[in-house]
C-alpha cells in the first residue's frame, strides 16, 4: 500500500500511480508526500521548492524529522536546476552541497525529469519493499537494454540536449520549432526567443557554446599538435 498525503491528491504523480495500478490510500501525513508499505517516506519537491528548502535552511530540519518517523527516507527532486537557476540567486555549489550533506545524513535522493518520472519511482519503490518480505530479501532490479536510442531521432535529441542549460524536453521543442538540428545550430537569438522555454539566459549559453573559437592542443614544447596545423 502508498498512503497519499492528502495534498498530493490529483497531482500529476498521483494520476500515473492509479494508471499503473498501484494501490493508494489517501490520509494526512505529518511528514513525506507518500508512505510507501509502512517502510519508506517520500518528500516530493520541485527543483524550485528543493532551491528555496536550502535558502531558508527547511531542508535539514525537515530530513531529520524523516529519519526519525521512518527506516528509509527519500527526497525526489523533480525538474530543471538549470531551468530554475537562470533567476535564483543560489548555484550548483550550493545545491550539491546541501545533496552532500543529505547523502552523509543517510538520506536518499532522486532525480527525476518530470511528473511521470516521479511515479515510475515511486511505484518500483513501492513493489520492491511490498514484495521484499515474500522474498525475504531483495533481488537486483533485471535491466532491459533498449537498442532503439540509436536511432535518427534520439541522436537529434542528443546532439541539441548536450548543450549546457538543454534538456531533453528542451531539445524536444527545438527540434519540433526548427525541425532539423542544422536550422538550429543557424538560428539567430532572435529565431531562438521564438521557442518556449528559451530565456535569455539560456540563450546565451547556446550561443557561447556555438561561437566560442575552441582553443588549440599545444604540446609539451609549446608547438602546436600535428592536428591543428
């Protein structure tokens, strides 16, 4: 069983665990979003709320409190840092810092793209405690290679999504705006501001990346390798 907190109730992930068939119950939790087989607290937050967590110093209370009501605490971090950092006043250092810290404290942390992500973790997390004790211990996950990622589409995607401050979704809707990465990689930053989810801040990023002359590989006495002659 997933106890729900009352909050969650409706929320993207919650939609997704009904339509994998996960057996939830609604009840107020006086800590975590979901209590997964009586074993393991979740917290769910938004890369934004996980940012502000830091800044007013929630965060390490609030972990605390989870090891102390349940064994095993998780906190999922859903979404973009780079999407939200382009207006919060916090960087990567902060951040992974305050993940350290977690980490050294005994608590777990993952990192999900979006609300389905979070579901699916939720959900291997509830079918791996609720059928550990049938088992009487826990069995490594069985991991099913897809070879389907080398295909033309993926390798679009990835080409856009390596860019600093691109994620997949990202990626996704450039490559749906421009159509081809060729167009792309030509785009004025006025073509660029054209496609959602690109500010500024970002905008710059791309270009730096694209314009930036990469500097030559000088060897050992100065003179330049064979290859940048």
């Amino acid at each position: 069983m997933i106890v729900v907190d009352y909050r969650e109730r409706g929320s993207d992930p919650v939609t997704e665990l009904a339509r994998l068939g996960a057996p939830l119950r609604f009840d107020k939790l006086d800590v975590g979003d979901y209590l997964i087989a009586s074993e393991v607290i979740v917290e769910r937050k938004s890369c934004n709320d996980f940012i502000s967590s830091i800044v007013d110093k929630r965060l390490f209370e609030q972990a605390r409190y989870m090891l102390q009501t349940q064994r095993k605490a998780v906190i999922i971090v859903e979404g973009d840092f780079a999407e939200v950092l382009a207006y919060r006043k916090v960087g990567y250092p902060q951040i992974y810092g305050a993940v350290a810290a977690l980490v050294d404290m005994g608590l777990s942390l993952l990192r999900t793209g979006n609300a389905t992500e979070t579901a699916y973790a939720i959900f291997y997390l509830y079918k791996r405690y609720a059928e550990a004790p049938k088992r009487g211990y826990l069995q490594p996950v069985k991991i099913k290679v897809v070879k389907s990622n080398k295909s033309i589409e993926n390798v679009q995607l990835n080409m856009i999504a390596s860019i600093p401050g691109v994620s997949r979704e990202l990626a996704h809707r450039i490559l749906l705006h421009f159509k081809t990465p060729r167009r792309f990689f030509k785009a004025s930053p006025a073509e660029l501001r054209r496609v959602e989810g690109l500010g500024e801040a970002r905008i710059a990023k791309i270009v730096e990346a694209l314009d930036t002359v990469y500097p030559p590989v000088f060897l050992g006495n100065g003179s330049l390798s064979a290859d940048d002659r």
